[in-house]
C-alpha cells in the first residue's frame, strides 16, 4: 500500500500551527469508493467537513492489485505502517516503490504490460543477486535501490533512469501518526464472498481486528453501490429482501447496482457522475437512518455506516 500523495508533508493550515488530521482511506474497490471520496475531499468544506480533515486514500502496490479480500487489505495496510514505524522495509516493498515511482513519472504505463516485466525483472534480480526472498529486510535501502535500477537499465536499455533515488524511498512509508491520524477500511458487505458462517467467520476476524488495532470498519451491505442508493429517496421503496440478496437480474449486473443504473444513468463502477449523486449527502444521511447502521446489525441487515464516518469527520476540526 501506498500513499496516493506520495510527497505529502504535515502542514500548518489556516494560519494555525494546527496539523491536519489525516483519514488514510483502504477501499475494497479500485473505482467507485476512490471516485466517491475524491469528490467528497474536492468539495469537504462545503459539506462542513473541516480543512484540518485531509483524506489520504491509500492506492494498492504493483503486488498488490487484484487484492479484495477485507482481512487481507488490513493486514496489508497493518503491515505497512509497522514497516514505516520500524524504518525497516521489506524488498517486496522496495520493489513495488520502484514499480509505483515509474508509473507516477511516466516511464511506464500504470498496470500495463511494462508494470510486469519491470517487476519480474526486480524479482530476479533481488532473488539471484540481492535478498533471495522478498520477504526479508532490507538492510542498505540505497545501496540496493541503485543496484535494482541498474539492473533494470542494463535489461531494459533505460538510460539514466533515476539519478536521485530520495523519492522512490520516499515512496515505502505511510505517513501515519497514531496520535492523530485514522485509518479507514471501506468495504462491501458481500455474502457472495466476505463470509460470516460459523465455519469461515472472516467478518467477524476483521471486525475483531479492526477494534484491537483502532481501524473504522465501514460497511455497506449488501455492496458500496447500496451507499450511492441511499442518495436517491427512492432506495425507501426498493424490495429489501432483494437488496439483501443482491443476485444477478441484468447480464452482470447484480440488483443494487442495477437499480442504481436507473436513477444515474451512465454509471459504471470505473466511472460515474459523481457530481450529480453528492449533492445528495444531506438526504444520504437521512436515508442512511432507515436502515442498518451498527456493524453488529450489518452482518446480516441491508444498510451502511459510511454516513457515520463523513459525521465523524464533521465533528472534528472546527474550535468550538
């Protein structure tokens, strides 16, 4: 995991030695939540959410992408803030600040066909001449670093492909302070895949280890596009039970997300008008009332508490 703002640095703001708050945002999707909430931060103090408040989405790692499952992404993120904490990095995350760095600057296409020779490239290369595993720690970051780009020219004929390697090694930590700072982890209710059964209680573990490491659990069940419903009153109406059981009605589309297409016409998890749907916050909230809102309920109840988490952030900031 990855800050999307890779050089972001704790500022004084409104003439204040104040610092801002930082909500490191894990989402579960790679589209909708990240589409929703970069609004929701362009617009924030419009929505009486203070300037103090700075959402910092976390973006997956090269290793990364493909990951959905919630008790994995947590211990990802968990992982990575230990890492940063420690000042002791692991060649896995060496790797993919390299392959993230690249892709921020342009060299190659982000998750293109170049993303994956440059990473088996730096897999060899750290397996045959450096660690032999990418699990152990690094122990002379730049040394290293310069011995991984190296390779990569020599097999790839980058000519001077980075001649200050400050901000890739910029790129391994999470800029996260405990005393101030909130991690959030916004995922989908999904009965078709996060399971709450005796035999596989994963919402359950993630909860549990949501509440021993001080991270929000934020959940929509049946799925986030339940969380854009709420914006329209029309979600009072839908047939509950098939929220519930949210199954396929149209080609792929499952029912919540075909009900959304009514009411936002265009939408597509990797691109909506967003615009035109958070307006609507204020109604969201309300509407977020008529159904489940407590993480207990959510297991098996149609409902949200993302509603919770924009009010949380409302309340801090501002001096009384």
């Amino acid at each position: 995991m990855r800050e999307k703002r890779q050089f972001n640095k704790r500022t004084a703001v409104l003439e204040s030695d104040a610092v801002r708050k930082k909500y490191f945002l894990v989402y579960e999707g790679t589209d909708t939540e990240a589409i929703y909430f970069s609004e929701l931060g362009r617009l924030q103090e419009s929505f009486g959410i203070s300037p103090l408040i700075e959402l910092v989405p976390l973006l997956r790692s090269y290793s990364e992408r493909g990951w959905t499952n919630p008790q994995k992404l947590l211990q990802c993120v968990l992982d990575n803030i230990d890492e940063s904490q420690s000042g002791c990095i692991s060649y896995k995350t060496l790797l993919d600040s390299i392959v993230g760095y690249l892709e921020d600057c342009g060299v190659i296409a982000v998750s293109g066909v170049q993303s994956g020779i440059v990473w088996s490239l730096l897999v060899e290369c750290c397996e045959e001449k450096l660690s032999g595993s990418l699990y152990l720690d690094v122990q002379n970051p730049e040394e290293d670093c310069v011995a991984l780009l190296d390779y990569l020219n020599d097999r790839m004929s980058f000519q001077n492909l980075v001649k200050d390697i400050g901000p890739i090694l910029e790129q391994t930590g999470i800029t996260y302070d405990a005393a101030i700072d909130r991690i959030c982890l916004i995922v989908d209710r999904d009965s078709h895949s996060f399971f709450a059964k005796p035999d596989n209680p994963q919402y359950r573990s993630v909860y549990d280890d949501c509440k021993k490491y001080g991270v929000g659990f934020y959940v929509s069940n049946p799925c986030f596009e339940f969380w854009l419903l709420l914006h329209f009153d029309k979600v009072l109406s839908l047939d509950r039970e098939l929220l519930a059981e949210n199954e396929k009605v149209h080609g792929e589309k499952r029912y919540a997300e075909a009900e959304l297409c009514k009411l936002l016409p265009g939408y597509k998890k990797s691109h909506y008008n967003v615009s035109s749907i958070i307006v609507n916050l204020e109604r969201a909230l309300k509407n977020e009332k008529a159904f489940c809102e407590t993480i207990e309920e959510l297991v098996c109840n149609v409902g949200s508490n993302v509603g919770l988490l924009i009010q949380e952030m409302r309340l801090i900031g501002y001096k009384k």
